[in-house]
C-alpha cells in the first residue's frame, strides 16, 4: 500500500482515488490467478474423470472425499477465490492421483482373488460334473447302486 500511497501523493492524486487504485491492482492480480486456478480445476476433474468407474467401485471412500474437496474449490472459484485454489488444489490433484493408483491396486488384488478362486472351480468344477454325470447314466440304464 505505502509505493501506491506514496506515487499518488507525488502526482497529486487523492486517498479516495488511492483506493480505486488498490482495487485495480487487486482485480489485476485476481484476472492474473483465473487462468491457473481453472486449469487446475479443468485437471483434477480431468484425473477424476479417467477414474471414476474403478474409483467408485474399489475406493469409493478417498472418491467421495475428493469430489468434496473439488466441489469446495469450484465454490471458491465461483466467488473469485483464486488464490484459495491455487493454493489448495495441487494436494487435491496429488489425492485425485493416487487415488488413481489405489483404485488400481484394489482392482488388481481383487482380480488376483478372483483368479484363485476359478483356478479352485475349475480343478473341482470337472471331478462333480462327472460324478453327477456318472449317477445319471446309472438311473438311466437301471444298473448298479444310486
């Protein structure tokens, strides 16, 4: 405040008139920070976007937190918060990021699971089906004990 005080008072310019200047200077720095602050909004919905589907079905708790932090930062957008943005949404991109790798993760480990598990059918699944097979053709042809 004093360099703008200072250079109004040398060229003969009033208090009311040093305010107006703070407020330029002020919408300047906001205009200057829209830019960035939208793009990092534009990524972080980015990121979520690409996750959405894995991320709700394997880590729906850290989705939910980050589509609240997104939505808080689209407020602060909203009311020319800038500032408040680029301040907080690199830890929100991070977030979204690793969500991303722990959706990944679960998925892999749940299909890992359900691998184990078909290997386990598809050793026994075979040994049952010629069983049931078996008493089958006994009840058909009458022979032997069911």
């Amino acid at each position: 405040m004093l360099p703008i005080l200072c250079l109004a008072q040398l060229i003969g310019v009033s208090a009311l008139s040093v305010g107006v200047l703070h407020r330029i200077r002020d919408y300047s720095e906001a205009m200057d920070q829209q830019g960035p602050a939208k793009q990092l909004l534009d990524e972080i919905s980015n990121v979520l976007a690409k996750a959405s589907a894995d991320a709700r079905k394997f880590a729906q708790d850290q989705m939910a937190d980050i589509e609240r932090e997104l939505a808080d930062l689209k407020i602060s957008y909203d009311r020319k918060g800038y500032g408040d943005v680029i301040a907080h949404a690199p830890s929100v991109l991070a977030d979204a990021k690793n969500l991303v790798a722990d959706a990944a993760a679960k998925k892999e480990d749940v299909e890992k699971a359900l691998n184990r598990e078909w290997i386990g059918f598809e050793a026994s699944v075979p040994p049952r089906i010629s069983a049931v097979t078996a008493r089958v053709v006994v009840r058909e042809t009458g022979t032997g004990a069911a």
